[in-house]
C-alpha cells in the first residue's frame, strides 16, 4: 500500500515535469516563430 501510494505521487511527478517541459518548448518554439 506503501509503495503504491509512492508509486503514484512519482507518476504524478513525472506528468508534471513533462507538462512544464511541453510548456516551455511551446513558449520558445513561439518566441523563434516570431522573433
């Protein structure tokens, strides 16, 4: 149960770091378009 619930705060983690990554690449793919 223990690791389970680690287990899943870790997945939680990862999903977060890779929606701040695709944000960042959003905001400087958009920066080069246009600048």
């Amino acid at each position: 149960m223990e690791i389970e619930r680690r287990g899943c705060r870790i997945f939680g983690l990862i999903v977060l770091t890779l929606w701040g990554w695709a944000g960042v690449w959003a905001v400087w793919i958009r920066i080069r378009r246009w600048g």
